[in-house]
C-alpha cells in the first residue's frame, strides 16, 4: 500500500505462470512477501496512530473529484466501477448478448486491457473509485487495515477473487502436499508458512 509501484507486477509471475514452483522456492516467496506485507501494516498502523484524525479531517473537505485524482496518484489506472470484476464481465455481456462463454470473455478483456490492468479487477474487486471516492469507505479501510493483521483478511480477500478464480484469470501456483497458513496466522514469520503434510501430518486437515 505504501510506496507502491503497479500491484499487478509484483504477483504476476507467481499466480500465472506455468507449472509447479519448487517448494522451497514458494516458502522463501511466501517469506519475503510476508514481510514486507507486515512491515506496511505496521507503518500504517504507525501513520494512523500519529495522523489520522488529521487524514480524516482533510478526506472529508475534499470534493468527489479531489479525492478521485488522489486516489489515481495512489493507485494509477484505478477501476473506476463498485465490483469492477462483475462490471467487466457484464459490459463484455451487453456487447456480445448471443455468447455465454465467460472464457472468451476474460480473453477479450485482456486482450483490450494495458498490460496486467485487467488481472487487478479481479484481485482487488474492492479497489475502485466509485467505493473509495465516497467520504467514509476509504477511512474505514485504512482503519481496517492499518489496526488489523493481514491474517484477520485472508478469508475476505480470497472470497473477492472468487471469479477470478473461476474463471482463471487469477492461476494459483499451488504445490501438492502441502498448506499455506494464513487464517490467523500473527507476524511474518506464521503468515504465509508453509507446511509439508510428510512433516506436520495434520496440515492437510
């Protein structure tokens, strides 16, 4: 979230690319994705505890227009619709009202997208300028966010991606026998761990 360069970029290779990933290469991924998740959790949490009132202060002087151009220097080529992942899905539906084949759908949108763009619509469904223009929404994520582990979201974020999921937009790298945990796991070094079922025979369950 802070300093952040495009979000696509930095998960592309591992949600889509072909093949299995060792697993020690997916544990040390896992790792260092981990703690730089933390640590931005706890540099928010850090600006919320010094500045917050003051951020809510000036978000809600600021018109619709204003806060839609800081969102856009924030996150570029933001989405602008609420549930921009069922807004693609729809508009590709109005324009081609004989087909039902979601699949081609999801290829038509990538092929008109820049780059990775799409992928983000269906990661982030919640990410978009209709929701987070509003004068609350954004305040009470960061609030969320910033005073919560990532863990506490882990369910919430993965059910957002369900129809990226679906439909493959979004290809897990998963590795056979084994589980990532991420449900209430505190701290960088609990999140995202992964374990072997030959090692913790109870992983599986």
């Amino acid at each position: 979230m802070l300093n952040k360069k495009s979000p696509t970029e930095s998960i592309a290779q591992s949600m889509s690319g072909p093949g299995l990933m060792p697993l020690v290469e997916i544990q040390l991924e896992a790792q260092g994705r981990s703690r730089r998740l933390c640590a931005s959790q706890t540099e928010l949490r850090a600006i919320l505890e010094r500045h917050e009132a003051t951020i809510q202060n000036r978000w809600s002087k600021k018109t619709k227009t204003q806060r839609q151009a800081i969102l856009l220097t924030a996150w570029p080529n933001m989405a602008t619709a609420h549930r921009p992942d069922h807004e693609a899905i729809r508009s590709w539906g109005r324009q081609n009202p004989d087909s039902t084949d979601l699949r081609q759908a999801v290829r038509d949108i990538s092929a008109n997208s820049t780059g990775l763009e799409y992928r983000e619509l269906f990661i982030w469904p919640y990410i978009n300028q209709e929701d987070l223009s509003q004068p609350k929404i954004l305040l009470l994520l960061l609030s969320a966010r910033g005073r919560h582990d990532p863990c506490d979201f882990a369910a919430a974020d993965f059910e957002a991606m369900c129809l990226g999921i679906c439909l493959c937009v979004i290809q897990t790298n998963c590795h056979a026998k084994s589980t990532m945990i991420l449900n209430g796991a505190v701290g960088p070094d609990n999140y995202g761990k992964l374990l072997a079922w030959d090692e913790h025979p109870d992983a599986h369950y």
